[in-house]
C-alpha cells in the first residue's frame, strides 16, 4: 500500500494488519526536512517511531519532482536527512523518490532510454543516493497517457497487454505490452547514467475507467487484470525477476480535474469495487 502523505487514521488502522506501506514526505515539506535534522528526527519519530506495529517498507521522499519545481533542489538534501535520521533510529528502512516518465529524453526502442539532461541536476545526485544505500527508484509508469498521447503511433492491444504476439523488436529482446517497454527504458537510462545496479519498483500504474480517451470499465479491468498477473515473470530486459508494482489508486476521487483524473479507483467511495480484481 502506498500513502503519499502521513495520516494518523491510515497508520492506525494498518497497525497489526502486516500490510506493507510505502510512506510519503509531502514535496510542500521538503525544504522544511531538508534544512533542519531536527525536523527528519520528529518527522521520524511522529510517523514512524510512534506507530511500531506498522510495517513501513519504503519511505518515499517527494512525488514526481521537476527541474522547475521550488522543491527540486531540496529533494537530495531531505532524503539524506531522513535516511540519516532512520539509521540513528536502527530502522532499516529504504529511502527513495518517485519520478514519472517524462523524465526520460528517449525511451525507443527500450536499449536507447536515456533521460532527458533537463532532468540531470534532480537525477543525477538521486542516482547517486540510490547506488550508495542500496535503494530501489520508485517509478510511475502510465502506459495509458504513452498511448492516448501517441495514438498514431501505439496501438491499443499493446498499451492494455492483449497484443496477439510482440510489436516491438529492440535487437535479441521482443516487446509484447508498453509496460514492459517504458520499464525497461527506465532501465537502460540508469545504466547510462551510473545506475546499472539500481532496481525500479513501479510506484503507481492504472488505467482510468471513465471520463476521457480509451476510459472504459472494460479497458481498466483488462489493464489492471493483466498487469497484476505480468509483473509477476518480469521484463524481457529483467527477465524471470518479479516486478513490484503499486496499483492506482485504491478510490475515485471526485475533486481531480481533469475529468479523466476521477476514475483511476479500484472502488467507489462507498468501498464498493468497481469489478472483481484477483491479486493472486
């Protein structure tokens, strides 16, 4: 389970439930984290420390930070302050951030991902934070905007895993779905970029279900359905090593513009599913 930001009702209820959590430092509270060890200390100590029986497995520090943004020279600095601030605690704990897949310059075929150099001041040194403490990049991959944006060029079987045999040929590997695509750019970008032994866990993924192009119950339920069950055998890049993957998101929410935006929920607000969904 993903939380983007610390909720007291959220982290009681998952205490004692051995659900596992990636837990978010709110981008509006990087800068406040990262000039001052004292605040990663009692942002430690206030949502993690004082709920010991939750199961935190990564601290996600900033949610799709871009060069522009006023948080992006904070990023590093904060999740330094809080990795340092989890091992004072003997919590080992792995540290990491979220980024989208804008932030790649290339991406076809998959071998020539590289990122984009806008992006290097932010990645560059996170890079090099991830390679020294042994943490995963959390990457959110959306092969529905890759398609809805590139209709022209991206068929819809191959964004929703039903293509009937491979689309892409990239050298010895073959490309069956977009996912496996995007991840595996993702890849050779950080290999490019001084990363190689980095893993991806893919941090957000789903298919909206009404509200825009290609939004239908029936798209999202295959999406979702097929991701669920391909992420289990890996990439044709990473081939046989599961893929840990985070599905978006656990409700509608009906104040996201645009429209689109209202639909990516596996439940309605009243918690009832949508469709039926096996996670096994």
């Amino acid at each position: 389970m993903r939380l983007y930001a610390p909720d007291g009702d959220a982290l009681g209820a998952l205490g004692d439930s051995n659900i596992e959590l990636m837990l978010g430092v709110a981008n509006e509270d990087l800068e406040r984290i990262a000039n001052s060890r004292a605040e990663a200390d009692a942002w430690v100590q206030n949502n993690i420390k004082n709920y010991p029986n939750v199961k935190i497995r990564y601290i996600a520090v900033g949610n799709e930070i871009n060069p522009g943004d006023s948080a992006a020279q904070f990023l590093v600095p904060a999740m330094e302050k809080i990795q340092s601030s989890l091992s004072t605690a003997g919590l080992g704990i792995k540290v990491s951030s979220a980024i989208h897949t804008g932030t790649l310059g290339e991406s076809y075929p998959p071998s020539k991902g590289s990122f984009n150099p806008e992006f290097k001041p932010i990645l560059d040194p996170l890079i090099q934070f991830l390679v020294n403490n042994n943490s995963p990049l959390l990457v959110n991959v959306y092969p529905y905007f890759s398609y809805t944006q590139n209709m022209d060029q991206i068929s819809l079987d191959y964004a929703l895993f039903t293509a009937p045999g491979p689309v892409v040929f990239d050298d010895q590997l073959q490309y069956q779905n977009l996912f496996d695509a995007i991840v595996d750019a993702m890849y050779s970008a950080l290999e490019k970029s001084g990363g190689g032994s980095v893993e991806i866990v893919v941090s957000e993924t789903g298919w909206p279900s009404d509200g825009g192009t290609a939004t239908t119950m029936d798209n999202a339920r295959t999406y979702i359905t097929n991701v669920i069950q391909h992420v289990k055998v890996g990439t044709p890049k990473r081939s046989g090593k599961p893929i840990e993957t985070y599905i978006f998101a656990m409700f509608n929410e009906n104040e996201k513009t645009p429209e689109y935006e209202k639909y990516w929920g596996l439940f309605y607000p009243n918690k009832e599913p949508k469709f039926q969904i096996n996670f096994e």
